[in-house]
C-alpha cells in the first residue's frame, strides 16, 4: 500500500510512478457535484478525466491492467463517512493498493 501525500487543496496535481509508469494525477474538488474528482494522464496522455473519486472506485483496473492495482480513499474512522471537501484532513486517506492488497482486504480502516 502506498499513501499519497495530499494537501487540504481543493485541486491538487501530483506525479506518481506505479509498475514502471509515470502518472500524472489532478484531484480536484467540484461543488456542483459535491465530490472528489480525478483526472490521469500516462506519458502525457489522458486515460481517465473527471472519474468520480468515491470509497467503491476502481479506476485503474478497467483502464490500465498492468498497472497491477487502484487507487482508494481509506476511511480513517469506523464507521466510514462520506467523501468531503475536508476529507484528507479529518477522515480519509488516498493510497494506492496492489490487486492483491484489494482482494485480501474488502475494507481497511487506518
């Protein structure tokens, strides 16, 4: 499991190597939807813009195989809430499980 460091910004950018893939990833929070959204670019191009960020998300795996694993929000408290704005300072963390770490555990509470 891998944690991704993020600030208490509404719309951050970071670069993160994964399987031998450099990764550019833009987290931002839109009001109208009320959420978390994210955009992921490969080599400079875009293979996911704007998917929903929720607790149930597996972005990478239905767009990138060999990236062997997804990004996910891990609720700091049982039991979970829901996604905020103030999120990354009160009750989640983004990591980046492996497949396998995904399959051996439905729900992790940190």
């Amino acid at each position: 499991m891998q944690l991704i460091p993020l600030s208490l910004d509404t719309n951050q950018t970071f670069a993160i190597e994964l399987n031998g893939l450099q990764m550019r990833v833009d987290l931002r929070w839109q009001d109208i939807g009320q959420g978390w959204f994210m955009s992921l670019y490969v080599a400079g191009s875009p293979v996911l813009l704007n998917g929903r960020l929720n607790s149930a998300s597996g972005f990478l795996a239905s767009i990138l195989h060999n990236v062997g694993g997804d990004f996910v929000p891990l609720p700091k408290t049982t039991p979970a809430e829901e996604l905020s704005r103030y999120c990354w300072e009160d009750t989640h963390v983004l990591v980046f499980m492996t497949n396998e770490e995904l399959e051996a555990s439905a729900s992790v509470v940190i």
